[in-house]
C-alpha cells in the first residue's frame, strides 16, 4: 500500500536543558522537511551542503527508520525518493538524528497506512534513538518530559514555554556516542540526589513560568555538564556573558557542541548579536520554542 506526493515536516530540539538529562526535550524554530515521493529505487537527496557526506541510498537513517517501522508491523514499503531540506545544523546537538528517526517513522505511517498513535510513534523513535529527550520533542512539540525504560513509558508535555533561545553553534560537529563515552559509569548517592532536586526544581520552575529559577537550576546540573563542558573554549566565560545580557541560564544544548541559552522572549536576537560579537567562534541562532511537532502535507 503506497501513496505519493507528500511531505513531512520535523522541528530540531535541544535536550536536557542541563538537569533535564536523557528526559527532557524541546521543539525549536528550525525545520528539516522531506519530500516524499514513489521511485524505483531508495534514495536520498539532501539539498543542504552539510548533509552532502550521509549517505543517500538504503543505509541511510530516515530509510532504516521507515524500514524498521515497516517491518516491526509486518509490511513491506515500495522504494521511495525523499527530498530533504533543512535549516537544522548536523551533529551539533540540535537533535538532527531525532529529527531523522522522527520523520522515519511519520513516513513508515503514512505510506503503510498504519494510523500509529503518538503513544506508539514516541516508544519507536525512543528506542531507536536510545532515549526519549530530543524524539518525543521532535514527534510532539513544545517541551516534553519523559520517563522511559524497556517496560515502561510516561511522556508529559508542557506548551512551547514562553522565553526567547539562543543557539551557539560552533564550526565543529560532535557526535553523541563520543560526548555520552566522557560521562562517568556511576555517581554517588548524594551527587545523584542533588542533581535529581536541580532537575525537579527546573521542571516545577518551568511549569510556574518562573524562567529565573528555572534558568538557575539549569545550571546546576551534575550528570553531564561537569564531564562535558571540558571541550567547551570558554564555558565559564560564556556563561558569565549570558547572564550579563540578560539570559536566565545557559547550558549544553543535547550532547553538544552547540550552547543552549534561555532568554526573555523578545531579547532572543540581541543576545545573539551580542554573544556572536563577544564570541566570534560561535554562529549565534536567535529561535523560539516550536509549538508544532512532525506533521505531514499533502
Ligand atoms: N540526552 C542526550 C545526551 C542528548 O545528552 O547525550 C543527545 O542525544
């Protein structure tokens, strides 16, 4: 069963929002949006330079995704062209593996006609991307907190939150698998706990619209950012800047490279201006949170 002719449309996201580690997404304003279209053979055609190095023929993520959601429910999808355009910086911790996975599998449903529920469409893409932050966010939109196991699976969601954000992008590109591999095998009980209360403080925080606590607890985090930030030029420095151009926190957006930083909404580009001239190493994007999750156009 095949149809043709239409598109999906996926948000980039940033994860963790420092506390937030593996369980907290949010949706932004940048879009990767694929065209989807029957061909006799798979291929992929990236009209970005940066993603001119991945592949393009079946090895490639979104094909793999919708092979795997075609096979978990037992149907075969004929061969398709996909056409992607992207304004989502690659491998810069803006979610664009996430982003990958969760057009995957919007276009595995479409084209098999299997009406898969969100509830189903978030535990596919959080298996296959190993953790629940940046799909669910990419799936649903707007900010997500997730508890998610082998067994078990809560997503709640909060409205996009009403704050500007500010993404430095570095030139460089990092991936996850070697930003997870410097993070420690265990914590002791009393860092554990103390990072959990940084994490529920931020999240009550966010849930209250109170961005100045919660901008403060995001940078209070201590499962990842102590073992990460090493890699980051100037993250003292930088941190110290936000705040004195009115950010209320700033953190590692995902695994990195990029920074993450909360801002008043309105401020979002003058900040950006202003970090970019302070920290020229940096491009600065100045976003909103998306509100709008993957969605598909005929
Ligand atoms: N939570 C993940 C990490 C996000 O920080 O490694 C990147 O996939």
């Amino acid at each position: 069963m095949t149809e043709a002719g239409f598109s999906v449309t996926v948000p980039a996201t940033t994860a963790n929002l420092g506390p937030g580690f593996d369980h907290l997404g949010l949706a932004l304003s940048l879009n990767m949006r694929i065209e989807v279209a029957s061909a006799d053979a798979w291929y992929v055609l990236y009209q970005d330079k940066e993603y001119a190095e991945l592949p393009t023929d079946e090895t490639n993520l979104i094909v793999q995704t919708i092979q795997h959601v075609a096979s978990r429910y037992d149907q075969v999808i004929a061969s398709q062209k996909l056409v992607v355009h992207s304004d989502i910086p690659l491998g810069k911790g803006l979610g664009s593996s996430a982003t990958a996975i969760a057009a995957g599998i919007e276009i595995a449903s479409e084209l098999a006609g299997l009406q898969l529920s969100p509830k189903d469409k978030l535990r596919i893409g959080s298996e296959l991307e190993g953790h629940a932050d940046n799909v669910t966010a990419a799936l649903i939109g707007g900010m997500t907190v997730s508890y998610f196991t082998d067994d078990e699976m809560e997503v709640l969601t909060f409205p996009a939150p009403p704050i500007g954000v500010v993404i430095l992008v570095p030139p460089v590109a990092l991936k996850t698998e070697a930003s997870r591999g410097l993070l420690p095998e265990q914590l002791t009980h009393k860092v554990a706990v103390r990072g959990s209360a940084a994490g529920s403080v931020m999240t009550a925080a966010i849930a209250q619209s109170d961005w100045v606590t919660a901008g403060r607890m995001m940078e209070r985090d201590l499962y990842h950012e102590p073992y990460r930030k090493v890699g980051f030029p100037n993250f003292d420095e930088i941190r110290l800047a936000c705040k004195e151009a009115g950010a209320y926190g700033m953190t590692i957006s995902g695994a990195g490279p990029s920074l993450f930083v909360a801002v008043p909404p309105g401020t979002e580009q003058q900040v950006a201006a202003s970090l970019e001239q302070s920290f020229p190493h940096y491009q600065a994007l100045a976003l909103q949170p998306a509100e709008k999750g993957a969605y598909i156009t005929k």
